[in-house]
C-alpha cells in the first residue's frame, strides 16, 4: 500500500474559514475518488463532526499540548492509514498555541514542525488586496520549519481584487491554489460555544454538498491534493491514554449529551470495552447490566426542563449511583448537581448526586487548558494522576456545595487554580474535558 499523504490547512485567525474550506474540499476529494479523512488541531470538540460527515471517515483530534509526542504520532499514523490524504485543519491561527515545552504549544505549526506537513493557507482578503502578499510573507518566514505550500484566498470580492492579490502573492513565489468569492451562505451556524454541532444541524447533508460545489468551482483540487506530503509512518503509543473506565460503559447519547472526544471512544473500544448509549432525553436510565456511567459534555442548558422531568432518567441514575461509578464531564457534571439555571433565568431540579448548582442567565466564560492533579480513583485515572485537559463553558457556579474535590486544577502553564470537581460516594465530575494522561 502507498504512503498516506497530509497537509494542514491554516489561517491567519479564528473565522478566516478554514472550517468551510475543510468540509468542502473533503467532500469535494472524496467525488473524486479519494479516501479522505480529516483531524483537527488542538481540543475543539465541535470541528471533527463536521469533519466525519463531510468525509465519510471519523474525525479526530491531535493536541500538541495535551497529547504527549508519543500519542499524537500514534493517532496520527492511525488516521493516514485509512485514507489516501489526511487532511488536519488548524485551530485558531496557525501559530497560536501557550507557552509550553519545545513543540507542545498546541497549535498547529508545531504538526507541520514534527511531521513535515505542508501548510495550505487560507487568507481572508476581504478589505485588502497587495497587502495580503506581506501577510503571506510573514507566514513564510516567521519559522523556516513550517512550509507554506500554497495560499487560498478567501472572501475575494472580484475578479480584479482577486487578481491584485495573488499577482503579489505569486510573485514572492507562493501559489495560488483557488479563489473564493464572498457568499453568505457559507457562513455556518454558531450559537454560545461557537459552531452548532455537527450532529444538530438539520441541513447538515446539503450544507456540506454547497460547500463542496463552492470548493469544486473555486479551487485547483489536483494541485492541492499534490502539495501533500507523506505522513511519516512514526509508531508512538498509547500508554498515556486514558483507560476504559469500566468493560461495559453506559454513555449518555443525545441532543443534550453530545460530546465525547473520538479518540476516547476508539481506544476503549479497542481496549476490548463496550460502550452501551441511552438517551436520558427519552427517559432512558443508565442500562443495568453496565458497570460504568459516562456522563458527556453537550448542551443540558437547551434541554434542562426535559431532563428535570425524566422521572425514569433522574430514578435509574440514583439506583446506579448507589453501587456503580458515574462520571459526568462539563454538561454532564452540571447535570449531576442539584440546579440548573437556564439563559431565561428558570431553575431546573438536576439530579443531585452531587451538591454543586450552576447558572446560565449569570454567564462566565472560562477557556483553556487545564492540568488536573487527581485527589481520588475515579473513572479518569487514579489517585495522583496527572491528567491533561480542555475547558470552555459559559455556566457560572451558583453554589459550590460541600462534596470532596476530585482535583487540584492547574492552567496551561502550570498556575495554580486550586480544588476543582467534585466526588460524593460513586460519583464524580469536573468541568474540564479530559484528553490524556500528563
């Protein structure tokens, strides 16, 4: 079998449609005939959804900062196998990591580093036009590591303002790729934590077809898919995942538990696990004959009226809680608190395995890594593990209860934050999403 080829799609920032970009020329590859797959950068839990559907292939996430080298070269090999081109779409701006050790900043540049990955860069032009040669420039130069293979403008306004931008731009000897004239209807849908997840957009099928009409008409594919390189065949290993909590895992599946990271799941599977789903929307409880409960992040706020009135959901997770473990992650551990308060300001019974109460009409957000220092066995890791996550949420704690704390939170770079989550007999929580073990 012939090597995998990837390449990293990047930006300049946040909204300069990287996102669009990827789903469409995914879509747009696979009509041609290529098994394609794509993985996201860094911890955003909403872009590999997207990702899955417009490739037919799941998605997955490599952390530089939260992975170690090992884990990263591990899922990165195991991606590239399934398919003929691995597409990795940048978080944030290309470069935009934390501070951290050599290559663990979590931004995308430090893949294209390590692996010999070629960029394709996607500029929004929109307001300016020679200017975006000095940007793309500046992209070229800033790391004599990092290659730049080829630009994508994005947002052009016409047929002279794409000309005057990639005349400059090809004259500092970078190629032009494709074009991308401005249409509001690439614009995708967001609500409080950015995108709509995949799994909720109705229109997410006719969606991904536009998108890859747009990228059919406005990119050169061929060229593209023959800036990638090969993805280096390196073995690494999974002895910082986090193991299966339990053999069979009762996983809360539906419009308000909707997010475990994929390589969690795929590991555990692989693991010799089975992850059983329920849907507490449906009433349903945790199924018996499990002997773990996962509680996944998603949006409880959007539903927390329906969970309040699960009278068969609230019953069957006290009969688990009473002898089984249950952990709940972000949404999940707002869930296993006592109240919830809604955007409109109404309160929800929750379902009070543990003492904490949260608001969403009192909104904070707190964004970023998080390193966990773990005070008890739970079903993340055991008594003093290290643990590398995410957090990003909005929901302000209303009342803190009197449960044990399951961790002792540092950031990114290490700072102290202090005692975090929460444990009550069979049951934990935090607030962070865990990815691997430090």
């Amino acid at each position: 079998m012939k090597a995998s080829s990837g390449l990293i799609i990047g930006g300049a920032r946040s909204g300069s449609g990287k996102t669009s970009v990827t789903i469409g020329l995914l879509r747009a590859l696979k009509r041609h005939g290529l098994r394609v797959r794509a993985a996201k950068s860094g911890p955003d839990y909403i872009d590999p959804g997207f990702h899955a559907a417009a490739s037919g292939l799941p998605g997955v996430n490599l952390d530089s900062w939260a992975m170690p080298p090992a884990l990263v070269s591990l899922l990165l090999k195991q991606s590239a196998s399934e398919a003929d081109l691995l597409v990795i779409e940048s978080a944030m701006g290309l470069f935009d990591g934390i501070r951290s050790d050599p290559g663990r900043s979590g931004a995308a540049s430090d893949l294209a580093r390590r692996y010999r990955l070629p960029v394709v860069l996607v500029l929004d032009v929109s307001g300016q036009s020679q200017t975006a040669a000095a940007v793309a420039k500046g992209f070229a130069t800033y790391d004599p590591e990092v290659r730049i293979a080829g630009v994508v403008l994005n947002r052009v306004g016409s047929e002279r303002h794409r000309r005057l931008a990639a005349d400059a731009i090809e004259t500092l000897g970078l190629p032009v790729v494709g074009a991308i004239m401005r249409d509001p209807r690439m614009t995708m849908p967001e609500r409080h934590l950015g995108l709509v997840q995949a799994s909720e957009y109705e229109a997410l099928e006719e969606f991904i077809e536009r998108m890859a009409d747009v990228m059919e008409a406005s990119l050169d594919l061929d060229r593209i898919a023959a800036l990638a390189a090969p993805v280096p065949s390196e073995d690494g290993d999974d002895g910082h995942m986090l193991q299966p909590p339990g053999q069979r895992i009762a996983l809360a599946q539906d419009a308000a538990f909707t997010f475990l990271y994929p390589h969690l799941a795929d590991h555990w599977r692989g693991a010799g696990a089975e992850i059983v789903p329920f849907s507490p929307l449906a009433g349903e409880g945790p199924p018996e004959d499990c002997d773990v409960c996962w509680l996944p992040g998603g949006y409880p706020e959007l539903h927390a009226g329906r969970l309040a009135a699960a009278v068969n959901f609230r019953a069957g997770m006290v009969r688990f809680a009473a002898s089984r473990p249950i952990h709940g992650e972000c949404g999940g551990f707002m869930v296993l608190g006592e109240k919830l308060e809604d955007a409109e300001g109404k309160t929800h019974p929750m379902l009070g395995l543990l003492g904490h109460s949260t608001s969403f009409a009192r909104r904070k957000m707190n964004l970023g890594y998080r390193q966990a220092r773990l005070r008890l066995d739970c079903p993340i890791g055991t008594n003093g593990t290290l643990i590398r996550g995410h957090e990003f949420h909005y929901a302000l704690v209303t009342g803190s209860g009197s449960d044990e704390p399951l961790a002792d939170i540092a950031d990114g770079l290490g700072t102290p934050i202090g005692p975090s989550g929460a444990r009550r007999g069979h049951v934990t929580g935090t607030f962070f999403h865990a990815i691997a073990r430090g």
